[in-house]
C-alpha cells in the first residue's frame, strides 16, 4: 500500500550533502539516533507539562519534520559511510519505539482525545515496528509496509497538533483521526506479517 516512506530517497538525496558534512565533523549514526531519541522526549515532555499550549502544540509538528530528517542522515551514515553496526541496528529500533511513545503519548493528556484510544494507537504502532522486525527473525526483510508507517504517523500527530495550535476546537474530531489511525495500523500489523510470509514462501 502507498506510504509516506516511498518519498524517502527523494529526501535524502536533499539530506546528503549535510550528512557529508556531519560525517567530516565526526559525527556518527549512532549519535544522530541518540540525539533524535532525547530531544523526542524532550518535546514530549513540553507538551506533558503545558497540554494545550499553543507553543507546545507548534513545536511538535517542527519536530517530527526535524525528526524524519535526522532518521534519514543517521541511516544514510550508517549505509554510505561504513557506520553500520550491531549496536547501530539495536538503538536504531529502539530509539523509534521510544521516540514515538515519549512524542505521541502526551497527547492522551490534551482536551477533547480519549487517553485510551490514544493509548491503544501508540500500542498498535509499537507493535506495528514490531513485526516489521520480526519479519528479519523468519528470514525476511525489515518490513515497512503501509498504510499506516512510522512517517505516516508523524504526518497525522504533527497535523492534529497544528490543527490545535491554529486554535481547532477541542471537540470529537481528534478521537475520529485517531481511531482512524488506529484502524490503519491494525492493517500495518496484518500486512507486514503478511508480506514476511510470502517473502520467505518466494
């Protein structure tokens, strides 16, 4: 199914020259995916402590695009300049799960969404990386399928946060999107699986 993540090789042909210049300076993938994971609960942390600020709210939509960039340059230093390894490959999975609940969980806590279809999506999406991953424990690939991937995600939190921001009423709408997405994810989940399966039947 389409997905926001097919335009990333579009995006990282705009990110290399500033990966090159990162890897001059010495930095590393594995310092890119630290940093994307402490600033994500940084922002979340923002958005936990003043729910409903207009700042808060506008500073998570600039994130998650800061975020998408620096997950592209950390994988494009990892391939193109001899950085990948096996600890690379760990806080690279890890450091999605936790930048995604540090982010997204706080929105439980905004007026007018329900905290526990909010905290079901983020559950639905954890799991969703999950199976891509086990899909390399069978004998496949790491699975990205759609409809609903991580920069699918990012897109829907950081429009519903500046929705808010703009001043959007607080009202049933926001359960309708995350509902929707939780939907959405739920076939993320079945499609990946299922993409394993007839990949390692091939």
């Amino acid at each position: 199914m389409p997905t926001i993540y097919q335009l990333k090789p579009a995006f990282q042909n705009l990110l290399r020259p500033l990966t090159q210049q990162l890897f001059r300076l010495g930095v590393t993938a594995n310092h890119v995916t630290l940093a994307a994971m402490l600033f994500s609960c940084v922002v979340g942390s923002l958005l936990f402590y003043d729910p409903g600020a207009r700042w808060a709210l506008f500073l998570v939509p600039l994130f998650l695009f800061l975020r998408m960039a620096l997950n592209a340059i950390d994988g494009m230093l990892a391939r193109e300049h001899s950085q990948k390894s096996a600890l690379g490959a760990v806080l690279n999975e890890l450091g999605d799960v936790v930048s995604d609940a540090a982010l997204y969980l706080p929105f439980a806590v905004l007026p007018g969404i329900s905290p526990v279809l909010l905290v079901l999506t983020v559950l639905l999406a954890v799991v969703s990386e999950m199976t891509g991953v086990v899909a390399i424990q069978i004998g496949a690939a790491r699975r990205y399928d759609g409809p609903m991937g991580k920069s699918d995600r990012a897109f829907v939190f950081g429009a519903v946060a500046l929705a808010l921001a703009l001043g959007a009423p607080s009202t049933a709408w926001q359960n309708l999107v995350f509902g929707a997405v939780a939907l959405l994810l739920a076939l993320t989940i079945l499609n990946r699986a299922r993409g394993a399966l007839q990949e390692i039947k091939r």
